[in-house]
C-alpha cells in the first residue's frame, strides 16, 4: 500500500546502524558472552541478528519517520509499530528463512523463540524511545532555531524601516541653511546656484525611500552620498573632495540606511580633507573602503574623530546581524572600513 505524501528516506549511512543494531542486539541478549562460542558459530550468530532485526529495524524506523512526518500515524503507534514488526518478523518470518543459508543448531525450540521475542522487545523499545527521544529533540532545536532566526530577521526589518523614515526626515535647520546658500549664490553666481539647487534636490530624492522599500541598497546611498559631495562641492558639479572608485554604476546590494551618509558627511563638512570610497566585495561579503588621501596626516585624523563611529555600527548591525562592521583604522591615513553580508542570491561585481 502506498502512502500519499510518506516516502521513506534512505540514507547512505543507514548499512551501518543495520549492522549496529544487529551487533547490539546479539551482544544485549548474551549470545557470543554466555555460550562460549566459536568464532565461527559468532559470525553466524552476528549474520543472523543482523537480517533478522538489524536490516527489518532501520526499515521500518525509516517508514515510521516519513509516516509521522506525514501525519499518517500518530508518534506512539508508529513507533510501537516497529518494535513489534521488527521482533515479530525477525524472529518468526526472517529467521526460518535463513535457517537453509546459515544453518540452525540442533538445540533450538520453539521455546527459545519465545525467549529471544521476549528479550529482544525490551531491548528495542528501549532503543527505540531513545530514538525517538533524541529525534524530537533535535526537531524542537531545529524549530526553536528557526523561530530565533525569523524572530532576528523581523527585528533587523523592523530596524531597517525605522532607519528609512529617521532617513527621510530631513533636519530643517540644515536644509535652511543650504536654501540660504543657494539665494545668496543666485545674486552673484546664478548658474553655479542651479548647479547647486539641482544637487539639493537630487540629494532629498535619494533621501525618500521607495513606497515598498524594506532597507535601503548600495545604489540608492552611493546616489543620496554623490549628491551631497556635490551639494557641499566649490561649483556643484563634482565631487573634488570625494572620489568615488568604481562606483559609478553601484549595485543594488541591500544596505542599512542612515549610515554611509553620516559617515562621510562629517568629513566632507570638514572642508579641509580628500577622501576615497571604493568598494570590495567576496560572494559572501561587501565591503566599502573610505581612505584618507590628505592634504595633512593631523587634519584628516582631526576630521576622522568626528565621525560618530559606534553610533553608525550599532545601526550597522541592527539591520545586518553581528557580521557586520564598521571599522577605523590610523595606522597612517586614517581608513574607514564598512563591512556587512551580502544575500545569497545577490550576483558578484
């Protein structure tokens, strides 16, 4: 009879726990320990106990577990199940059928079948119900830790969405400021203040995250990160204190808003400092690499210290776990390292 939906799965290891629990069975029941028996009577002892309850065993074991994950029978038939096919079959089935390939000695009854059943149940439902113990076990594990793992995820979604709407809210004050900037050029420099208003507006488009959006993507900051350097740029037009490495085309990788933004801005309202971004990136990993390039070792130090760093980690890791990082080091140049883990389908650069 066919099960819908409750296919046994074999596994290659499986020959070996036949040959265990054949082993077992035959050392539990006293066999090879209590009749002095030869090497040769042993073998054929172990061969026996292995067709007989170690090949039936692991069988059904392997039935019972589809059968349960089915929901074609409950965990305490199924599993009871076995034992008693297991002892049933092997001792009044399999056993006759060996008898002309292995041989039968000449002292065993009807009486002793009796015995080695008797036996051989108890000792199989005690390996069984720690097998099923252990199996359910590891089940509740499994389930606890996928739970974990969902409850994570919700919480770095949730960090996300909040970061994006902390994102969109633009400080009043710094936007007034930049608007005077831009009426006071339009008297003396018009063309250089529509450089600048279209920059403005470029920078608070790449602010406002899609209706949809969960986190923001490398795409969208890089964007958000060019549009400000040519906000606060000498003629609006290009970035000549961020120079941006291979990043003209970002990929739309996911990445946690509100940081790459105020990780440069306090360094491109220094001033004073040149600064590179580029990105490296594994399958597994990105990472951004924001360098110093001077003009002076103490200005660019300076302006590095600036950077609220464990502020920008800590968002950092609520969005992408504790493999993310955000990192400085100023060994020379002061270096920038951004780092956080990239989805599994996401393609390489």
């Amino acid at each position: 009879m066919r099960w819908p939906g409750a296919v046994p799965s074999f596994k290659p290891g499986d020959l070996g726990w036949m040959l265990l629990v054949g082993a077992a069975t035959l050392v539990a029941n006293g066999t090879p320990l209590n009749n002095g028996m030869s090497p040769g009577a042993t073998l054929d002892a172990l061969a026996y106990n292995v067709l007989q309850f170690g090949v039936p065993a692991v069988l059904l074991l392997r039935l019972a577990d589809a059968l349960v994950d089915a929901g074609r029978l409950p965990v305490w038939l199924a599993y009871a199940g076995v034992v008693a096919l297991t002892v049933v079959g092997g001792v009044w089935l399999i056993a006759p059928r060996l008898y002309p390939l292995l041989g039968k000695v000449g002292w065993w009854t009807w009486e002793n079948d009796f015995a080695l059943a008797s036996t051989t149940l108890i000792w199989h439902g005690l390996g069984v119900a720690v097998y099923v113990q252990l199996r359910f076990s590891r089940r509740a594990q499994a389930r606890l830790a996928t739970l974990q793992d969902t409850a994570a995820r919700r919480e770095r979604q949730l960090a996300a969405t909040q970061l994006l709407a902390l994102q969109a809210r633009v400080d009043p004050a710094l936007l007034s400021e930049r608007l005077a900037a831009i009426d006071d050029e339009l008297l003396h420099q018009p063309q250089r203040a529509q450089a600048r208003l279209a920059a403005l507006i470029d920078w608070l488009r790449a602010l406002q995250p899609h209706v949809e959006a969960e986190v923001s993507t490398l795409a969208r900051e890089v964007a958000a990160l060019r549009a400000y350097a040519r906000l606060v740029g000498t003629d609006a037009q290009h970035t000549e204190r961020l120079h941006l490495a291979g990043l003209g085309e970002p990929p739309e990788w996911p990445l946690a808003p509100m940081v790459l933004l105020p990780l440069v801005r306090p360094l491109l309202d220094d001033g004073t400092t040149l600064w590179s971004l580029s990105l490296h990136a594994t399958p597994a990993t990105a990472e951004l690499r924001l360098r110093a390039l001077g003009p002076d070792l103490s200005l660019t130090r300076l302006a590095a210290g600036r950077v609220p760093l464990a502020e920008l980690a800590q968002r950092l890791r609520a969005v992408h776990g504790q493999a993310a990082s955000l990192t400085l080091t100023v060994e020379d140049m002061p270096l920038f390292k951004l780092i956080w883990p990239l989805p599994a389908a996401a393609p390489p650069t």
